[in-house]
C-alpha cells in the first residue's frame, strides 16, 4: 500500500476546528483506504452505504448514531444526503464528542444540503488518484499513462491497468451517475464525457458541443456540470483584467485523470500514447493536476487573448502570481507569449514545465525544470 499521509494531515487540521470533516473524490481514489487507515489509529464507527448491512444499521440513523463518541466515518455518503441535516442536529448538540469524517464521490454542488446543512460545521478535504509527490518520481510516465487510481497504477500490466479503467466508465455511467439521481442514458453521456476527451485542454465551447450531440448549449453545459462535479472534468476557468486587451473569456476543459483520457481515446499503451495528436494536451492535462494537487490550491486559472498571448496555468498563493507553460519538448525555449503573459500578469514567477531531467534559467524569473523538481520546490515551501 503507497502511503498518503497528506490527506491524513489536512483531516486532522480541520477536526481541529470542524466536527465534521469531508473527504471528497471520485470513486476508487483511494478515500475509504485513507479512512481506515485513520481509524485504525483510534477508536472508530463505520458506516460503509454501499454495505447492505450498514444501510440497515441507518434505517434509524438518529438511534444508531445519537450518542457515538470519537471518530464515526461514513463512507459514500451521497447515497443518503438525509443524513446532512441529521449531522447538523448531532453536533449542534451540547456535550457532543463524536468527530464526524464523510467520504463522498460528489461534489456539493451535486448533492445539495452539505454545504447549506452543515455550513460553519464542516471542511473540505478534496483526494484525487495517487500524484508524483505519493509515488515514485521514476515511474511518472506510468502514472501518466495509467492515471493515479490505484488499481489502475498499480496493475500487473498495460491491459490489465486499460480494462479496469474501461471497468470504472461503464460502471460510472450505468450505476454511480443514476445513483446521483441524474436520469441520462448512458450512451449518451458516454458519447458526450468521449468528445470531452476530443476537446481535452481546449476552449469550451458549449454551442459546438450541443449540435454535436444534436441537442442545445444548455444541454451540453449540464452535462458538463455533472462530469465536473462528479470529479471526472476540470473546467479551468479564464483569468481577465483590464490590460486594454481582447482576452479569452471561456474556460477550458481537461479531463482529470489522464489514464481515464487515454481510456476514452483507446489508447492501452505508452505507445498509443506517445503517437497520439493529443499527446501534448493530454500530458498538460496531466501536468496541471499535479501542481494543483501540490498546491491544494482553487485559486487557479489560464489567460489567453486574441491576438495569441497566453499562459497555461496561473495560480495565486500567497499573495503571488506564479505561472506554468507546459512544453511536451526536449528543450523549451523563450517565447514572446512567455514575455508577454510575463509582464501583463506581474507575474512573480514563471515555470516552463518539460519532460526532460534538467533544470535552466531562460530568464531571471523563467526557469525551465521538470515537473517532478517543481512539484518538490512547491511542496516544500509550504503554504
């Protein structure tokens, strides 16, 4: 088993001022591991809704929950979003000493009532796949390829790793997305998550999107508000201010995980991968969930204006503005769109990310290194 103490450190941090802490993720990341791993450090009641016999253990959730000290953890916690308003009255109550961790495989904003319910109660833990800070940093074209889902990763092989995640999509669309309450086809939403896959780090564009599948913008956007809060799609959102330029005001779209990309393109091998046309998106893609992942951050966006100046990732922390640009090259060179992105957005720093083993200077405040040492200096500095 890898271990993954930082999610086991950010629970920790909001049970210090949080009765209720959420860890949220798409299904098979890895959270109910995280949890069990928590609870085997201290006394602990589990619930697991995908258990029938838990399920029966909460028919009368008040009687069976009323009165529990210490760490209760409930794990798929979307199945039953009753139990949001029932967590509010519980802790609210006087000489409550149960500490409540909720495993979820939906954003709020597809269950609704944990944020209104439990607002003031409760922090968020979000937990992708495992990230090259958790593994081996030379096994990172594995884990690009495969993706950060552990059974996916840690497969004996490439088609053992391509079924499971081929696996995860049907089952994703057939039993998980109905699960939610959402009454889509799956084949329609399977068609709908593959062109995604088609546009992965491109400008959204709903209205092309909608005539593709032969219905209306609105439409599209549904179904892209579903794949995002379901943790399968990034929408990146644009960065704009007032720089007398024409600035692209879409956001782009990236499919999260990039062995679930590669699955959608039917791409089973580092081959398929490497002589793909999307081989530069999809390893941006990549790139870019890792260093939000490090960061830990929302606070993150890309800029682009029409006449083609434009910088990949922007992100805010601590009062600075750092930069990202991802070359898939074996040695980037200074742009005039880097000088451009670098001086509009005052930018504090500017990484251009390659998948190359050195590091260089290109300019005082553009350096080139490879994504593994970045996400180290990043992880390393700290909040």
């Amino acid at each position: 088993m890898i271990d993954r103490p930082e999610p086991l450190s950010r629970i920790q941090e909001i049970f210090w001022s949080h009765p209720v802490a959420a860890l949220l993720g798409p299904r098979q990341c890895g959270k109910t591991t995280v949890a069990r791993v928590m609870a085997e450090q201290e006394p602990c009641e589990f619930f697991d809704l995908e258990n029938p016999v838990d399920r029966q253990r909460l028919a009368a959730p008040m009687n069976a929950l009323e009165g529990l000290e210490g760490l209760v953890v409930i794990d798929e916690i979307q199945r039953r979003p009753d139990l949001f308003e029932l967590l509010r009255v519980l802790v609210d109550q006087p000489g409550s000493k149960a500490r409540f961790l909720i495993l979820g495989s939906a954003s709020p904003m597809l269950v609704k009532g944990v944020s209104e319910s439990l607002a003031g109660r409760v922090g968020f833990v979000d937990l992708a796949g495992f990230s090259l800070y958790e593994v081996d940093a030379e096994t990172g074209d594995t884990l690009w390829q495969r993706g950060g889902f552990p059974r996916s990763y840690l497969a004996p092989d490439d088609r053992a790793s391509f079924g499971w995640r081929q696996g995860f999509i049907r089952t994703f669309l057939e039993r998980d997305i109905p699960q939610l309450g959402i009454n889509i086809p799956a084949e329609t939403l399977r068609r709908f998550w593959t062109m995604i896959a088609h546009y992965h780090g491109q400008i959204w564009n709903a209205s092309e999107l909608g005539r593709s599948l032969g219905s209306s913008e609105h439409t599209a956007r549904r179904y892209l508000d579903i794949l995002a809060g379901a943790f399968m799609v990034r929408v990146l959102p644009p960065w704009f201010e007032n720089l007398k330029k024409r600035q692209v005001k879409a956001p782009k779209v990236y499919l999260r995980d990039s062995g679930l990309l590669h699955a959608l393109l039917q791409l089973e091998s580092r081959r398929d991968v490497r002589g793909h046309p999307k081989l530069g998106a999809s390893w941006e893609g990549f790139a870019i969930e890792q260093i939000l992942n490090a960061l830990d951050t929302r606070d993150a966006y890309f800029w682009a204006t029409h006449s083609g100046a434009e910088l990949d990732l922007l992100v805010l922390r601590s009062g600075k503005r750092l930069g990202f640009e991802f070359k898939f090259s074996d040695a980037p060179a200074i742009t005039r769109s880097m000088h451009i992105a670098s001086n509009d957005l005052h930018l504090d720093k500017l990484w251009v990310i390659y998948p190359g083993s050195k590091t260089y200077d290109l300019h005082p405040n553009i350096t080139v290194t490879p994504l593994a040492a970045v996400i180290r200096s990043l992880t390393a500095a700290g909040p």
